[in-house]
C-alpha cells in the first residue's frame, strides 16, 4: 500500500472523528465471508424468526455489489451510545403505570441521526479525494454483516450475546459503514471472545441466548416487542416483564459494561427523544395512528406500530400486578384490533381481581373472534371464574 493511500487513511479518519464518530476502522470488501455464512446457517436453523428479508441476505448482497463492481474498503463507524437516564425520570412503581423502552431507543432514531452524519462525512470526504468517489452509506438497511465487518476492521469482538464488544466502549456502539471504491490500507482485525463468562445468557429472561454465541430470535423480547407483529406465545408474557419496547438486559450485566462512558451524541440522549420510560396514560390516549406517529415522531419507537405497542403494553400491564391497570385494560378489551383485545384478555387474566372477571365475562357477549373468545375462556379459567 502506498504512502498516498496510508495519509488518505489517516485523513479518513481525522475526518471521522471531527464529525462525532467514536470508533473508525477500515477493511477491505468481502463478497463471501464468515459473517455472510453465519447469517445463512442462523436462517437455516428458524431462529431469525418472521424476519423474512434475512432470507434473501445472500442474494441482496450479490445485487449490492453487482450495482458496485468497483467497491474496495469499508468503513466502518462506531457510535457510542450510552447515556444515564436523569434521576428524576427513573421509574418509581408508587407512580405511574409506565413501560421500559431498550436504551438505544431513548432518544432520536439512530437510522436517521447516523444517516445525517454519513452524508456530512461524505460531502467532506469529497473534498479529500483526487478522483470521482463513490460511496455507499449503510445504516442497518442494506445488506452488510456489520459486527463480523467491524471485527475485521479491528473495532471488537462478538460476545455470547451476539453484538460486539469494544474495548473502549463496551457492548454500547451503533455500528454503519461506508462503502467506497476507496484502495485503503486495512486495520489490524480484533481478536477476543467471552471466555467462561456467560453473564448475558444468565441475565436473558426468555433464555434466547441458548448456545454460545448464538441468539434465538424467536425467544428474545426485542424481536418479540418490535419486529415481530403477531401473537406473543402464552409462556413468554410473563418473562417479557416491564418491557414495552426492546430489551437490554444482556447488554447489562456484560463486564464490558464498565467500560461504559457518556456518549457525547446529545441526539442520542433521553433529553432529545423519549427517554426511558414509556407512560400508559399517554399511549393510551393516542386515538388513532396518526397522532400515534405524530408523538413519537423522529424515535426509533416508531418501528413498532400502534397496534404492536398496545399489544406490548397489555402484557406489561398484566405482569403488574396492580389493580390501577385493569381501566386501561379493558379500553384495550375494546379495541378494534383483535390482536389488542387477545392480549389484554390475557393480562386480566393475569390480575387476580374481581373486577376482572366481571370485565371478561361482559366481553363475551360482543367479541366474535374465534381466538379473542379463546383467551378469554382462558383467563376465566385461570381466575376460577370459567362457569
């Protein structure tokens, strides 16, 4: 690698830094790769779940760069993320009825905040550059196996939780790329693993990290509370606990959480979105889906939609176990959505008092379907009251 290439690098990533970017490592494009494998074997095996666009993972890649014959290095760039909630936002169970929201979403949606700066990073990098740059910006989207991409490009390892871990920021990095037809030099590849430490898999309350190193989608309360758009296994409910929207409780216990440190990104802070709770009252009283959109607007809360996030907050609700969220419960009993009405049958079950029953008997008259009617025999059951 030339001299010319080794200084282009280093103004990269001078560059990167300047514009807020934590992290920064470069590698070179890899068509067919270990990442791209895992992803394929994990498919193979169910546990992605309902998330089908993972199923055609190799062949959007193959597209991606058959429209990008040129491509040479990827950039890869690290975020930190993680911020303290302010003390007077904790949630106090003497209060309100309130959610947990997974500390990536607290404050604005990361997608649109990265994106931003990806393409400030790259009318800059125009500038640098002594020929016609082309780059494209990935943010989740497209198809990069990122965490096996910044592995290589020396920003961490994958722990047993499946995200990577830094050393300089532990498990609390937003990871994008950009890929250019840049000829860079490349970083030293990270190596690492978890060792003994199973933290995480202890911690998951679902148990979806069941193998080293491996996560079932299908178990794990951020699929379940956002990409996943159907009916919440029976057994799972209670396990879900407080969390309306994701979960981060292996990212938590991990050791490599003391390495943790302030994101300088005021966009990602509480202050700038939503926080770390998310309030009943409030969801409750959005009447429609637009105003729904309009509240949330600009926060990665959006990525599950209305109907999703009353479903989530009937679970919640009904591992309470407080008497103050049977009258959101049976509003949701009424909802127009059969999926909302399951769930809140399920969660009165779940609040052993009078009221309840009393609430699931009269919904019997007027509910017409068939699972709807189901869940709520069962209920009944579970109370005592199924005569």
């Amino acid at each position: 690698m030339t001299q010319i290439a080794e200084d282009r690098a280093s103004q990269i990533k001078r560059l990167a830094r300047e514009i807020g970017f934590d992290e920064i490592g470069i590698t070179p494009v890899e068509i067919e790769g270990p990442g791209e494998k895992s992803i394929r074997d994990w498919v193979k095996e169910g546990r992605h779940g309902a998330m089908k666009y993972l199923e055609d993972f190799s062949s959007r890649r193959q597209n991606f760069f058959s429209d990008f014959p040129d491509a040479k290095s990827v950039i890869v760039l690290g975020a930190n993320y993680y911020t303290q909630e302010s003390p007077e936002r904790f949630f106090n169970p003497s209060l309100k009825l309130q959610g947990r929201i997974a500390r990536y979403a607290w404050g604005k949606d990361y997608h649109e905040v990265i994106t931003k700066k990806h393409q400030i990073f790259l009318e800059r990098l125009r500038k640098l550059v002594d020929f016609p740059l082309k780059a494209k910006s990935c943010v989740d989207i497209q198809p990069v196996p990122e965490r096996y991409t910044a592995v290589r490009a020396g920003l961490g390892f994958i722990g047993k939780h499946t995200g990577l871990l830094s050393q300089r920021f532990g498990p609390w990095l937003f990871l994008s790329e950009i890929v250019t037809n840049l000829d860079l030099p490349a970083d030293i590849p990270s190596e690492g693993d978890c060792g003994t430490c199973s933290y995480c898999q202890g911690a998951c309350p679902t148990g979806a990290l069941d193998q080293d190193y491996k996560i079932d989608a299908r178990l794990c309360i951020a699929y379940l509370t956002i990409e996943y758009k159907g009916i919440i296994p029976r057994a799972l409910r209670p396990k879900i606990k407080d969390w309306i929207f994701g979960c981060d409780e292996c990212l938590a216990v991990c050791p490599f959480g003391s390495k943790a440190k302030e994101s300088g990104w005021q966009e990602l802070k509480p202050a700038a979105g939503h926080g770390a709770r998310l309030d009943f009252e409030e969801l409750f009283d959005l009447a429609s889906n637009s105003s729904y959109e309009k509240q949330y607007q600009g926060t990665a809360l959006l990525r599950a939609s209305r109907k999703q996030m009353l479903r989530n907050a009937c679970i919640v609700l009904g591992n309470s176990g407080r008497e103050e969220a049977i009258p959101y419960l049976a509003r949701a009993l009424s909802s127009k959505f059969p999926l909302v009405r399951l769930h809140a049958a399920w969660a009165l079950g779940q609040l052993r008092f009078p009221r309840s029953a009393q609430i699931l008997k009269q919904s019997l008259e007027s509910e017409s379907d068939p699972a709807v009617h189901e869940e709520i025999f069962f209920s009944l059951s579970q109370l005592g009251a199924a005569d």
